[in-house]
C-alpha cells in the first residue's frame, strides 16, 4: 500500500503548490523539491523491499543464475533511473533531450541483457546438439 501513500502525498503536494503559486511563487520550487524528496524516500523504501524479495528468489534457485538476478536489479536500476530522468526534462520543458534519455536507456537495458541472450543460445546450441 506504499503506492497509495506515495500518490497522496503526491496529490496534496500538487495541491499545495497550486495554491502556493497564487500567493507565493518563489516558494514553489521549494515546495516541489520536498515533495519530490519525500515520494523518493518512499519509493527508495519499496525498492529495498523488492531487493530483498529478489535475494529470496535467488536463494530459491540455489544461487544458480546469481549474474541473472544481477542483470535483473541493474536493468530495473536504469529504467527507474531513466523514467526520473526523463521526466525531469519533460517537466524542464525539453522534450527532445527526455526522448534521448528514454533512447539511451533503453540501449542501456539491452546491452545489459547480452549476457542472457549469449547463455540463452548457448543452451539451445547444447540442446540442439544432444538432439
């Protein structure tokens, strides 16, 4: 439910600055980075909470595919990183530059994802021959 509490407070922060911009302008930005920096201490929280559920997982396996998990939490890493990025810049006013963020991200991802891909075929190969 740490969506929920994120969004509210969210929501009350964009109310609050919507007012706030009527009386007070320059204090705005002020605004927007305290909520900002709450909601990412609450979204930090959830992601310590789905690592450890990813080291569970691993465990699971047997540690197996360590490079797997690995590959998975730097991937997630990116595209939240990515995702802020962006819209960052979106919020700046540059959409171009959020678009070439959002590219290179995503290059970013599949380049992560190369070590996966080579064991996947590497494994079909092997199947392939044993056949």
């Amino acid at each position: 439910m740490e969506w929920a509490r994120i969004g509210g407070i969210a929501m009350v922060g964009v109310v609050a600055l919507l007012i706030l911009r009527s009386y007070r302008p320059e204090w705005a930005p002020l605004l927007r980075i305290a909520v900002t920096v709450v909601a990412l201490g609450l979204t930090l929280s959830l992601v310590s909470t789905i690592i450890g559920y990813v080291g569970e997982l691993a465990a699971v396996t047997g540690g197996v595919n360590e490079e797997g998990w690995s590959i998975l939490l730097k991937a997630l890493g990116v595209a939240f990183l990515t995702e802020v990025s962006a819209s960052v810049c979106r919020d700046s006013g540059e959409a171009g530059l959020a678009t070439w963020v959002e590219t290179a991200g995503k290059l970013e991802v599949l380049l992560l994802s190369f070590p996966l891909i080579k064991t996947v075929l590497d494994t079909v190969t092997e199947i392939l021959r044993m056949a």
